[in-house]
C-alpha cells in the first residue's frame, strides 16, 4: 500500500452520492467537489486534504470524521452530524 502518497488521486466531481454509506472509509486527497451526498453515513471517514467545495452534505452523518486540511468552500452542511468530527487547518 503507498498510503497515499503513489498513484492518481480519487476524482468524482459532480457525482450523486446520496444515502451511500462510506463509513470507516479512509479517502485522502479525494476530490468531491460539486456531488451531491446528501444523507449519506460519513461516521468515522479519513478526508483528510480532501477538496469538497460546493458539495451538498446536507443531513449527512458525519460524526467523528476526520476533516483534517479538507477543503470545505460554500459546501451545504445543514443539517449534518458533526459530533466529534475533528476540524483542523479547514479552508471554508
């Protein structure tokens, strides 16, 4: 495993994600900009450095995720759980 640090980054611009569990799943550098993840299960995700601007996360869950670095520009987070969620060097 590189961890991260070999291959092409994950890309799913402008993609429908609703009501998708992605729990536990540890996306680095993930660019999610413009998808629509609207009640999704988020708890316990590794986003780190991950770019979300414009992304509609309303009424998601993302308890206890890890936002470190992420990048968060006019996304829609109404409604979200963010108990526990870890907030650190996000650019909003």
């Amino acid at each position: 495993m590189s961890n991260g640090k070999k291959g092409a980054r994950a890309a799913f611009s402008s993609v429908d994600m609703s009501n998708v569990d992605l729990s536990g799943a540890n996306l680095p550098t993930v660019d999610l900009s413009y998808c629509v993840i609207k009640g999704a299960g988020m708890q316990k995700l590794e986003f780190l450095m991950a770019d979300l601007p414009f992304t509609d996360l309303r009424g998601a869950d993302m308890g206890r995720t890890d936002l470190h670095g992420v990048k968060l520009k006019r996304a829609n987070l109404r409604n979200a759980n963010l108990v526990g969620a870890v907030f650190s060097e996000v650019n909003v």
